[in-house]
C-alpha cells in the first residue's frame, strides 16, 4: 500500500484509530470522539452582513473518562511529516485544556507533553507504542501531584441524564479547573462566565461531583432573588432531589446537604448565628448572578458585613 495516495481521513482510518483501539487500548465508545466540533465558527459582522468564520475541530479527542479530556491527536495524510500537525494540535490542547498533544501522518506519533514533567518535552512513538489511558493519567497526576483523596475528587463522575447532553467545551475547562483547585486545598476560587454560556449548569456539575465524591457535606448556592432560586431547584438542580432544600424564615435545617437562599432575603448576621453558624463551616459557598451587568448585591459590596460569620473553607464566586 502507498500511503502518499491516501487521504487524511484514509491515515486515521487504516492507521490511527487501530493504534488506538488495538490490544484494548482506548475504549472506541466512552474515551474517544473523532472530527470534534467544538465551536461554530467566529460571528463576523460587516455593515448588514452576519456570517460566522470557520469553526474549529479536532481530529482525535481521548478522554481519561468521560467529562475528563486528556489528549488531542492532529491527523495528517502521508505527505507531510509527522510533525506537521503539532501546532494544531497545540492550539488545540491549549483551548481544551488537555496535558498531551500528538500529531500523526500514519508513519508514527510525534508527543509534545505539556505537564512539563518529562525529560522530553517532545519524543517520537511507533504507532504501536502509544499510550494507554492509564499510563496518561498517570503522568497527568504526577505531574498534578494528586494524594489518592485527591484524585477521587478530581475524577468523580458527572452527572449523566441519560439524555446524551455534556458540557461544553469551556464549560468542561471551567468545572475540571475548579474541582482541581478545590481537590488540591484552594480555598477561594472565582469563576466568570459571560451571560447565556450556561453559569447555573456548571455550576450544578461542580456542585455535584464535589457532592458525590464527599468532598464536601452540605452545599450553599446563592441567588440574587427568589424566583431564580425556584428555577434552578426545579430545574438544572433537580437531580438532587430530597437533598435540597430552600432557606426560609431565617431557618436552615441540618437533615439537607444543599441549601437555597436568596442574597437579598437572606438573613442578617446577628440572626443567622442562632440558627446557621453551627454548621457554616462544612459549606462549599457558590455565589451566582443573572447578568453581569446587574448592581451587586448588598452583601457582595465593600464594607459588606453579611457574610462575617462565614470561615475560610472554599467559596466560589
């Protein structure tokens, strides 16, 4: 077989995805996407004019597990070299937020490792010797440091529907950063995301790996106003189910792990000590708005007092 007559697709087919796959390596189904699409293109807009530029796709994205993504693979056909496609892959790797980046053109795999852990920073492989899932994520810890409570947390699962929805491609970026920073000890984290990119929903993953893993007890998300409160109950936070409750009458009960208070209803700090402070301690506090565009909240403003009761453990703004 010539491979300069090949095509790129006919490389991935015929070569790569067989590397991946052979021996029982990569799991075809849950650890591998091919020809990912992961945005629409820039808008452009001139005078009346609205078009969008060309959306960006990777070749090849492999998943550690589903929701945690590992590497990228930029494919190429047999004319050029095998490293041809390592700046893509790069650029690539970069938005995604993935520690190894390959490029392929069937011949072999060029790795650059972007950990920084490796003696190495860019080595050769056969198409036979690439690694497995493990071996990776293996890497990705060292290089991370995870004790083995920690890398529980920061490969707890995600919640899945059953429906076939996963998160975006920066929704996925902003919920792996803040359960690692959380899982490595970091206290503060503050997380901003523009109007309409889906804040509640991440919100919810975050909430509910930290809350699936124990890694943390009892969780407070705040909203500005009530009827946002009953909105994110009913729906992105539904899975919690008997979990959750609703903080009224200035009154939390411990028998519930996830609690919803309004920020402008909620109550005073002389008031809350009796019934809250006990228990405030063991919070993950998440603060959430509808627009950025919005007047803070009393509470959020400089000088605020509200929230002096609250300890250090990890508050997520």
């Amino acid at each position: 077989m010539n491979k300069k007559t090949l095509t790129e697709a006919d490389i991935r087919t015929k070569f790569i995805t067989p590397a991946l796959v052979g021996s029982g390596k990569w799991d075809l189904v849950t650890q591998m996407r091919e020809e990912v699409y992961f945005t629409r293109g820039r808008v452009i807009v001139r005078g009346k004019t609205v078009k969008r530029g060309a959306a960006r796709k990777v070749d090849y994205l492999l998943f550690y597990k589903p929701g945690i993504p590992i590497a990228v693979i930029e494919a190429k056909d047999n004319n050029h070299s095998v490293g041809d496609g390592m700046q893509q892959a790069l650029d690539y790797a970069e938005i995604l937020d993935v520690p190894f980046a390959y490029s392929c053109n069937g011949d072999a795999f060029l790795e650059h490792d972007r950990t920084g852990m490796e003696g190495a920073v860019e080595r050769e492989l056969p198409l036979d010797q690439f690694p497995t899932p493990d071996e990776l994520w293996q890497r990705y810890r060292a290089a991370k440091g995870y004790t083995d409570p920690q890398e529980a947390v920061a490969t707890q699962d995600y919640y899945d529907d059953g429906s076939g929805k996963t998160p975006r491609y920066y929704q996925l970026v902003a919920i792996n950063r803040t359960i690692d920073a959380i899982a490595r000890g970091e206290n503060r984290i503050l997380l901003v995301m523009a109007t309409g990119t889906g804040k509640t929903y991440t919100a919810f993953q975050i909430i509910w790996r930290l809350w699936k893993s124990g890694a943390k007890k009892r969780i407070l998300f705040l909203v500005d106003r009530n009827i946002l409160a009953d909105q994110t109950k009913n729906n992105d936070f539904k899975p919690f189910g008997t979990a959750m409750t609703k903080i009224t009458n200035r009154t939390a009960d411990k028998a519930f792990e996830i609690y919803w208070p309004s920020i402008r209803r909620s109550p005073a700090p002389r008031k809350s000590r009796t019934s809250t402070s006990s228990f405030l301690p063991t919070f993950l506090i998440s603060l959430s708005w509808t627009s950025a565009t919005e007047a803070a909240p009393p509470v959020m403003r400089p000088g605020a007092r509200s929230w002096n009761i609250l300890p250090p453990p990890p508050r997520l703004a």
